[in-house]
C-alpha cells in the first residue's frame, strides 16, 4: 500500500468503498476466529502429552511419599531443576500451584495485609490515604493491572521503550516518592511488544535508589525462554541486586503455563532468602503445601534444564510459522502506508500494533463484528486506558495458521477502514 | 487401673517408680513414632491409585481442552460430582487448588482487604483499633486458629459440647458484639474431639440474630463423608441458611485431601450465588483458573457419588482397626484411673485425650523424649494456651498398626506418669 499521505480525499473515499466491500464479504462468511488471549495452541499442547503417561514413581529421593502432605516450599528435586535452569539457588526458589499469577496476587496480598521485613502493611497506607503506587511500563500486562487495581494501588504509566522501561523517569519517580513501592516487569519478550530488557536497564533496576525501603520490583519472566527467531540473553537480576546491596528488591516469578500445560503447570516465585523465608511464613498459614505429584510429574517428565530448552526449540517450531505469517501479512499490506506500525518480535506470546491515533477501539469493534475476537481496546494500559487509543495486541499462537491467515487479512481490513475513516473525519473537520 | 482415688502416698510413690522403670524400657528402645498429624497412611493412598494411571482424554464434556486456560470457578464435571455429593448447586461451587486450608486463608483474606458486599474491609477495624472477632470452639483446629493470628482477627473460645458449641454462649456473643464476624465449624467428627453438630445447633447458627451483618460461618467439612464405627446424618447448612433468610452467611469447606491424595486432591468452597459471585470477582484478579486436570482426574476415578461413598467405606475398613486399638488400649489401661478422659470419635481423623489439669505438656514432654511424637500442648486452642493444660491430640492414622500399638502403650505409661506426679505435687503443698 503506497502512503496514505499520497492519497487524496476522492482517492480515500474510493479506496474506503473498496474495503467495506471487501468487509463485507468477510462478514458474509460468518467466521468466528479468535486472537483474543495467549493461549498455546493444542498442536503446542501435545508436544507436554508425556506428563499425562501413568506414574509409576511418587517417592522422592528423600522418601517422602509425594502423595501425602507437606513440603511447602515444594519438593527438592523441582527446586533444583528449576535453579538450574534459571540459575538461581534452589534454596531461594518456592514452588506454588498451577499459576504464577495466583502467586503475584498472593505476593502482593502479603505485602497489603502484612507488610515486609517490619514495614507498614501497605494497605495501611490507603487508610492514611496514601495509597502505594506501582510503576507499569506500558504497553503491558492487563493481569498485572487487575491485580493493582484490585488491591487499590495506584497506578502510573511508564513508556516502554525498546530496551526496557523509560529508565530516567522511573529513577525520579522512586527517588521522589516514597508512595512508589513497586514496578512491573516482564523482562523477555513482554506481553504485548516483546522488549528484551538490556543489561544496562536491569543494572539500573537493581542498583537506584529509592525513596522507599520497601520498594519491590514484579519480575514476570514469563517467556524467559520463549524465545521463537532469535535467542535473547538476561542480565540475572538476583544476583544485580545482590550485587548492589538491595537483595531484597525482588520478586522472580516464572511457570511453566507456556512450556507444558497452562491449567496443569507449575509455577514459582524466587527472592533473597529474607524474602522467601518471610513468604514461607505467611503460607505456612495458608497451605500445608501445593500439589507434590505434579511437581514430580513435571520432574519426571523434563528431567534436566537442557530438555526443557530442547522442548522449548519444539514449541518455537510449532510458533515460528505462525509469527511469520502474521509479520509477511503486516509488512506486505501496512508497511509504509503510515495506518500502523507494529513490533517484531523475538520471542514470547504477542504481536503489538499501534493504530492512528483514535483507531485502535473502533479497528477492535469493526473486526468483531466480521467475527474475529481481539484483545479489548485499552487493556494493555492501567485502568483500560489507552490515551492515544492505538495500541492492539494480536495473539497469534491459539488458532491453527489457515484460520489465523483468514483473520489477519480480515484484521488487516479493519485496521485501513479505521484508519482511513479518521482520516477523512480529521480532514472535515 | 484401679481408681487413682483409692491409691495412698506409699502406694502412688511406688507405682511411680514401676512406671518409670516401665519408661526407661521404652527410652532404650530408642524408637521414633509419630502420632502428631493427621495424615492417611501409605495402605489409604494405594485405594487412590487410580488416580496415576495415564489419562487418555483431557477434553471436556462441552469440548474445553482442560490442558489449557481457563474456567475459573472449576470443571462443570467436578463442580456437578461434588455439587450431588454435598446437595449444594453445583453453580454455588468453587473448585479451587488442592487445599481448602488455601481456599479458608484467601476467603478470610479477601474479607480482610475487600470486606463482602459493600461492607468495610476487615483490616479496616483493625486499624480503627476495633479488630475482627471470630468464636473458636475449642478443642479445634490449629491451622484454623493460625489463620486468625496472622490475620490479626481476635480469637474467643467457645467449649464445644457433644452437639457442637456452647450456643447459648454463641448467640449472646454475636448479638452483643458486632466485632464477632466469624466462626469456625468442623460440623462432623471435629478435630480433635469427633463431635458431630445436631440438628438443633445447625439451626440456630444458620437461624441466629447477630449484630454484624457480615457474620460468616466457616463451615469446614473436612470430614463431612469419614464416618468410620458409624454414619452420622448433617443437616445442610447452606439450605437452613437460605430458610432463615441468611444466604449469605455461610461458607462451606471440603476437600478430596483425606479421600484421594492429601498433597494432590481438590478442593473447593460452595457458598450463595451472591458470595460466590462475589468471590469469583475477587479470585479473577488472582488466577486464570486452577488445576482442571487435577479436577478431571478425579471425576474420571470416582465417575459418581456412590464411588466416592463406597471408597471411603475401603478407608473406613483401613482405618477402623486403628481406631479400635487406641480406643482398647485407653480402655483397658485408663478407665476408670481417673486420671483421663477421651473421645470415642464416629469418625475423622483424632481421638482427643484429656489428662489431669497441669499434665498435658508434660505427657507429651516423657513422649517425646521416649520417641514418640504427638501434636504440641495446647495447639487445639487459640494462641497455642489451652487453660487447663490438659488436652491431648491423638491422631492414629498414619503409623502402621504395630507401631502405633508400641506408640500407645508408651503415650499410656506418660500419662499415668505425669498424672502421679501432679498428684503427689498437689499433696505435697
């Protein structure tokens, strides 16, 4: 598609009557395609179909019968595997249940009802209103804000750029404010743009200063290695903050939703040994401890860190075709017509698409009423507010590649309608 | 034992002396038995077996693939098995992870940092210097009362009668003072002492005026279907509820943990449409949805009600022997001594001993230090203080048969020693 800006009013016109034809034959064929939430496709999900096999063994090294109560912080053998393969003391590693979503909400429950390491709890701070704030590079994760919201922190919008968050405000933000007492993060390909945090940025986040003692970073590595074209290394944060003297400042979470079954996984979470230790005691109150069996099942199954790497090669296999398609269909109808632009990349869940400004709600409405479900407008911004209403995130990895062919074209129509509508709106007025 | 009534100093001082004689036997044996905890024995396990067999379909009866995201109140399957079980809808059911202790914690913790339907968070009170109340009848759970401590929520005991707590004392206590917002029920066969409720107390907790519109009962039926010497009936309390016009006031507990697999069952909370509509809210912001293989496991094994009937008369046929011995030995040994008395528990899990005032943690002390574990003095209370310092928890599930013969032959020598001691004590003051 030539520039937009080349096309004259009559030119727009006609151009917009040709795609609402085109709408409208997509319309006619009544599809119902969905590229609404990261889910893995069931071809990815079978390639985890080993864990579904009988189990012979459920005595740990140790002895312990699997099947009966205990354990806490999880079984030795899934801490080490996980340690190893995130590098990490297994020590400071808990393993919880299916999610490591439930343990971020968990997480920052604790720090509402309890406080950390003598503080206020921070839900004391709302009563005084003062309410906690959290730092939320964005675009990010609509979960990570729910959670905020939720809980009443308070949120600000951080720009992400293509390294990491914008670094200089968030270094003034919690030098200056000792309300800011946590940030966001997913540090590898994040949900929706898929930025790779840089040495330099994790440094920083290890090493500023903050206002407040208790300042804590959300460290969701959840495609921590997801990667699909290119490998992306990861400065180890643990140690950064060790280094630097804040070993309290983190909380890693990671799980295997996307690497063998997102409602079966395991999930986790790692800090400094304060930190887990203070965890472990809040849920010693809460559980006598999560599901053993399917920590051993996972065990079983991938064995050591390289076989978990190797069955990630696997899923990028089954993930690759379909990023491709997504970024060919991109590149070959968008790519200079200035209606979009949109990130590459390397790895991780998503496709993130920014709009004209003004066009993201309506792309999303058009699109559903041709019967393919996207991400809803504003959800990659706290609160559902996108201020420049541009941001689309396209998940590509559910529907299998002939379906998700028929909906990036469909997609690709809704896209140059909006767009083009502003336009022409703008010029009249 | 004749009664310890009719023995004189001389007599008290020699047989003393023959117990400990009797003690130092056991000492040299150097054995290590448990009777601490209530957990299934390996023979219980092995009847759930099944449930690690390979799972040939993952795929639900409306076509969800259970591997993957979503449904967060639980499978219709599980939710439908359980909801016939326990005569509750099965829409008023929340599956949850493998813990209800996990599902009792986050209800008690949603309450604290949300309240429920419009009413002040319950940590709110706590910085208003007016904290939460929940009535503990005691002897109870200890991990109940541990929920309490953290939570900052005071705890008042209430004695617990042979048809369930003192109600009298209950319902002055929730029209007086409007901070009492809570109590713990274990409805059947309690921990410790095997109460069952009757009809009436049903009645009244779901009947009662109570000054604090958000008073919520925590109905935790661990034991609602492990009936071992006989079948005991429970009123439904969530239907006594809705009759009384107080849909909202309960929250009802169960488990799999003590009828599959302690470390891997499911769980779930079954409430009003209201609360759990309202928990739901709350539990969106917390996880995608809990382990729907783990559910479907378990709906594929017991298939229906009557299954699950019928395997816990098998673990009823494991655990009666058990029962019987520690009820023979304690017969046969201490009746009539005057110096305990103990529960003849229907069914669960405990036999609750109680031993002369003054003499319970000095019973467990000579256990102890003879090799043999119980559950520390004074967990049944709230704040580990059981005023009289004569309660006793005795869980016979777990050793095997034989060692928990030598374990309670041991236990009887302890308490018959401690109890002598007290005795000459007090005479010699």
């Amino acid at each position: 598609m030539k520039p937009i800006a080349d096309y004259s009013e009559n030119q727009l016109t006609a151009l917009l009557s040709q795609l609402k034809t085109q709408y409208k034959e997509a319309q006619a064929q009544k599809l119902k395609l969905n590229m609404a939430r990261g889910k893995p496709a069931a071809t990815q999900l079978n390639l985890s179909n080993g864990l579904l096999e009988k189990m012979e063994n459920y005595t740990l090294a140790d002895g312990t019968d699997a099947r009966n109560y205990g354990i806490l912080e999880g079984i030795p053998e899934c801490r080490e595997l996980f340690g190893r393969l995130l590098d990490v003391p297994p020590g400071q590693i808990i393993i919880g249940g299916n999610s490591s979503l439930n343990m971020m909400f968990d997480v920052i429950s604790f720090l509402c009802l309890f406080g950390t390491g003598g503080s206020k709890p921070w839900l004391y701070h709302k009563y005084c209103n003062t309410p906690v704030k959290f730092l939320c590079p964005v675009p990010g994760y609509d979960r990570h804000f729910t959670i905020c919201e939720e809980l009443g922190i308070e949120m600000i919008p951080i720009p992400l750029g293509e390294d990491g968050p914008d670094m200089a405000l968030v270094k003034k933000l919690v030098l200056e404010d000792k309300s800011v007492k946590g940030i966001w993060c997913v540090p590898l390909h994040s949900n929706p743009q898929g930025v790779c945090y840089s040495e330099e940025v994790v440094e920083q986040l290890a090493s500023m200063e903050t206002a407040s003692k208790d300042f804590r970073i959300f460290w969701d590595n959840a495609y921590g290695i997801h990667h699909i074209s290119e490998e992306v290394p990861l400065k180890n944060i643990i140690k950064e903050c060790e280094k630097h003297g804040n070993p309290n400042r983190i909380y890693y979470f990671f799980s295997t939703s996307k690497i063998s079954f997102p409602g079966a996984g395991v999930a986790l979470v790692a800090s400094s040994t304060e930190n887990t230790t203070e965890l472990k005691k809040h849920m010693s109150a809460q559980t006598i401890g999560h599901d053993k069996l399917n920590q051993l099942r996972h065990v079983q199954f991938f064995k050591t860190p390289e076989n978990i790497l190797h069955h990630m090669e696997k899923l990028a296999g089954d993930l690759k075709p379909k990023f491709d398609m997504v970024a060919d269909k991109l590149e070959k109808d968008l790519a200079g017509s200035g209606l979009a632009s949109w990130s590459n990349p390397k790895g991780g869940y998503f496709v993130s698409l920014d709009t004209l400004p003004g066009c993201a709600r309506r792309t999303i409405e058009l699109a559903e009423n041709a019967g393919v479900t996207l991400t809803k407008a504003g959800a990659a911004y706290p609160y559902g507010k996108d201020p420049k209403d541009s941001n689309i995130r396209i998940a590509p990895t559910y529907p299998a590649i002939d379906e998700l062919k028929k909906a990036m074209d469909i997609f690709i129509i809704c896209v140059k309608i909006a767009g083009i509508e502003k336009i022409l709106e703008n010029k009249t007025k």
